[in-house]
C-alpha cells in the first residue's frame, strides 16, 4: 500500500477553521477509494496561500524530498498555493521525486496526461483572483481612510476600536465590524507629549530614549525604547491630527520572496484631516519640526562628501552585558550600541576604547592564537572528521550497498548450486562475483583510513597561507578582510568589562575553514585612553 500524506489550509478571506476538516475528509475520502494508507496531515491555519512561509507547508516539501510518502493529497491546487509560479516550481519537484500530486476536489492527478494544462490554467485562476481580491482590498481601505477610520495597524498612542452593525452578522453569528476607528490612550498621549517637549527643549534622540528608559516607561512593543523608535514618533503626522494612507506600496521580490516596500506618488497618498485624533499642539509640532529641519541641513553640509566609513571587526564584536553589538559609537572609538542608543538604564557597559587600538591587538592576538600548534591540529582533525563524514554519506554508503547486492547474488548463485542447477556460466558468474565482493571490500578499508592528505594536498598549507594574510589588512580589502576573520574564528567576539578595561573572549560556536580552532581569550588590558 503507498504511503501518503495530506495538506491542508485555510486562509482568513471569509472561511472558518473547520474548512481544514472539510478538506481533510474529502481527502480521506479519496485515499479509501484508492486504497493509499495516510501516514501524515499537515494544516496550516489562517495563512495565505500567495506566500510559501507557512511552518507545514515547508515541513511537508522537506519530508517529500527526503521520500518520506508517495502521493500528496489536497483539496484543490490553491490551497497548495495561490503563487502561479510558486505553484508550478512545488509540483514540478514533487513530480520529479516520483510523488503523485493530488487534488480531490478538481480532479487534478499528475498521473494523468493532461495535468501540465490542467495546473496551467488554474495556476492562473489563483492569480487573477489574488489580483482581484488585492484590488477590492484596497478600494475598500481607500473607503475607510477617506473617512478617518484605521486601515490597519497600531499607532502608539492609539488603540484600535471596532465599529459594529448589529444588524448585520459576520461568519460566526456575531455583529459584523464595519469599520475600526481610533481613540487616544491618554497615558501613551502624555508620553508623546514629553517627548515632543524634550526633543523642543534640545535633548537628542539618543537622551530622550534613555530618559524613558529610566523611567521605567515600556515602550510601543513592551520592551525598552531605541532611538530609532523616538524618531519614529517625531516624524508621524498622526500625533498632529493629520491621516496618511496609501504612501507605501508593499511587492514581494520573485527573487527571494520577501516583500520590499516602495513609495507612491505623493498624488496617490490618501490625507484626511482629524483635529479630534490630535495629540501633539500646533506650536509644539512646529517647534519639533524647524529643529529637525535645521538639524537635517547641518547634517548634510558637514557629511555630503564624506565617503561610507568601513570598519575591520563590526559585526563582529558583541556586550557580554547585553548582548547588543559593539559598533564605533564616537570617532574612532568602539561601543555599546545597546549603552549609547538606549541607555545605562538598559546597559550600564559604558566602556569604550579607541578603533586603531582593538584593530591592531585584536588582530594580532587573533592571527598568533590561529598560528599556534593547537589550533594547527585541531583544523587538520576537523577536517579529516569532515572527509570520513562526507564519504560515509555518499561513497561509503553506495559501496556498502553494492556490497549487500553482491553478497546477495553471491548466496543465490550458492543457493542454485546446492539445488543441483549448474550451467556452463556458473563457475565464471561465481568468480565474477566473488571479485567484485573483494575490490569494494577493499575500497570500504580505504575509506575507512582516508586522510585529509590524499583528498586536499594544499589543505594545511593554504591554512598557514590563509591566517598569514591577516598580517597586514590594506583599506582597499576591508570588507574581505572581515569575511576572512569571521571565518576564522567561526563565531563572534565577545567584550566583557573588567575593572575599566575590556577583555575579547573569541567564541567559536561554528567550524572554520574546515575546522574548529579552541575558543581563546585575549586580554586587552593596558591600554591607554580608555575609560
């Protein structure tokens, strides 16, 4: 009996979970009918076939290329997805790993001859419905926004409060929301009035979030406040009464996937004026924006020339005390950026100290430790470990298996013998055999003794060649100069405070270049100008 397996999904338009049940049975249904024994059911709840990142979706295609069943049953192919090409890609591989491809409720058989049309023209069905329903979704909003009432998302400072029409009754019997309209928190309006107020009275970004902080003032998410955020809010025409919709447009990338946002015209923007949503004063806001504006311009004149500034080991170099990374925070000085965005509130790690001198010790220590006769050994076993592993993913296992059907054919030429049934070939197909059994026999005892020298000649040496070049790291190789470095040293560089001084802990949470080099710990006291 084959192995099969169903997927199921509901999407929010309009549909109630017990879809998923109703395209289970009928799939069931179908698998009695062919006699197919269902091993698994995959659901995925309240997701939208136009996009592939759904958790059984994915777990599903994994567990078809693995040969984990046969046939894939589903409702109808838009519940596989509603992506023509997304669509058409899955099919195609499932068919190619020699699965049959079912959808029980249109008739769709990849067995059949006329599948390739069949898919052809439902793939672009789901399109222009996905098309259509996109466009009614936005007329829709457009409706919405030109009556000031939310199309979606929070603000904060804001919650969202539904408008119903008792009259009339949604999916699961109850009032039907028409509309969601937005009224004012009064405890989060205050805290946008004292932001505006600060940042008027001349605190930067920067102590306006770490104020907050202090404060014990959680954040739109829950959590602590970033500069980034606080920029955010200054910049939101909303806190002044004043309603924008329909300034983005979201499209997803047919190379990744991802969606990527991009700016409409600013005659398609949807304004709507709403006095009683206003937060921030008029003379407030004003105040706010001839700052920001003012602080724009010296910002351009002072860096309009200044070239893109590349540094050795950002993104390498994280707080122990946080976590957050170390980035060049003040000129020419490393930092917290969690300590310098957010706050001693968040991370009291206020240590900096001086680019030249982290790059040049840093780099020295590194590039020492790797040379060492440890970390020369420990690459050199690691990537014997590698080989014998790989080898005994491919080669290894087909000859081990090829071993098995000798031996096998060996007993069954036995087998006939002792039958009494004995041709003129007997003798030679004995031999034949008996040979083939010795040389993989003898090919598996190599395997087993293989050595990083016989597949990589070059290996160690181009490992001393590799480390070598971290001698000097000219401005022109700056970026792969950090490729080369992360690569050593496989994971991250952990800075810890230690009595007004930091300490480089090298974590190798990863394999490098092959190998796995023993995690080291630098000690960078002594150095002066740090405080």
């Amino acid at each position: 009996m084959q192995k099969a397996v169903i997927y199921a999904r509901y999407s929010s338009d309009k549909q109630r979970e017990t879809s998923i049940d109703d395209q289970i049975r009928n799939c069931q249904r179908f698998a009695e009918r062919e006699s197919l024994s269902i091993t698994r059911i995959y659901k995925d709840y309240a997701l939208t076939g136009a996009t592939s990142a759904r958790a059984e979706y994915q777990q599903m295609l994994r567990d078809g290329e693995e040969g984990k069943f046969n046939v894939l049953l589903f409702d109808d192919l838009s519940r596989l997805s509603r992506d023509d090409v997304e669509m058409k890609l899955v099919t195609r591989r499932l068919i190619f790993k020699g699965i049959r491809v079912v959808g029980v409720s249109e008739g769709y058989d990849s067995s059949s001859k006329g599948h390739k049309i069949h898919a052809g023209v439902k793939g672009l069905m789901n399109e222009l419905y996905l098309d259509d329903l996109r466009d009614k979704t936005h007329r829709g909003l457009t409706g919405q926004a030109l009556k000031g009432y939310s199309c979606g998302g929070r603000t904060y400072g804001y919650r969202n409060v539904p408008i119903e029409d008792p009259g009339k009754k949604d999916s699961y019997g109850r009032p039907a929301v028409i509309a969601v309209k937005y009224e004012i928190i009064e405890d989060q309006a205050a805290v946008v009035r004292q932001i505006f107020e600060r940042y008027a009275f001349g605190n930067t970004y920067r102590e306006i979030a770490s104020g907050l902080n202090r404060d014990g003032i959680p954040s739109s998410r829950g959590s602590t406040w970033a500069l980034s955020a606080i920029k955010v809010i200054l910049e939101n025409e909303m806190y002044r009464g004043h309603l924008i919709w329909n300034r983005r447009e979201w499209m997803k990338n047919p190379a990744t996937g991802k969606r990527i946002s991009r700016t409409r015209p600013r005659e398609q923007w949807i304004e709507v004026e709403a006095p009683d949503l206003r937060i921030v004063p008029a003379a407030l806001w004003d105040k706010v924006k001839k700052r920001m504006e003012n602080n724009r311009n010296v910002h351009n004149s002072t860096y309009k020339s200044a070239p893109a500034q590349r540094y050795l080991f950002s993104g390498l170099m994280f707080c122990a005390e946080c976590g957050g990374s170390f980035v060049v925070t003040a000129k020419n000085r490393y930092g917290c950026a969690t300590h310098k965005d957010r706050g001693n509130s968040v991370c009291s790690n206020k240590i900096t100290v001086s680019r030249h001198t982290v790059e040049s010790r840093l780099l020295d220590n590194i590039r020492k430790e790797l040379m060492s006769e440890k970390a020369f050994y420990a690459f050199k076993n690691e990537a014997e470990r590698l080989i014998q592993q790989e080898m005994a993913k491919s080669d290894l296992k087909d000859l081990q298996k090829q071993l098995t059907s000798m031996k096998k054919q060996r007993d069954n030429i036995m087998s006939a013998i002792k039958a009494g049934i004995i041709t003129p070939t007997t003798k030679i197909e004995m031999e034949t055999v008996e040979a083939r059994i010795n040389t993989m026999e003898v090919k598996i005892e190599e395997s087993d003794n293989l050595h990083i020298s016989a597949i990589l000649p070059r290996a160690l040496d181009r490992y001393r060649e590799t480390v070598s070049e971290l001698e000097i790291v000219l401005p022109e190789r700056m970026l792969a100069a950090k490729d080369l470095i992360k690569s050593l040293i496989g994971g991250k560089i952990v800075l810890h405070p230690r009595d007004g001084h930091l300490e480089a802990e090298v974590k190798n949470d990863s394999r490098a270049i092959l190998g796995s080099v023993a995690g080291s710990r630098f000690d960078l006291s002594g150095c002066g100008g740090w405080i």
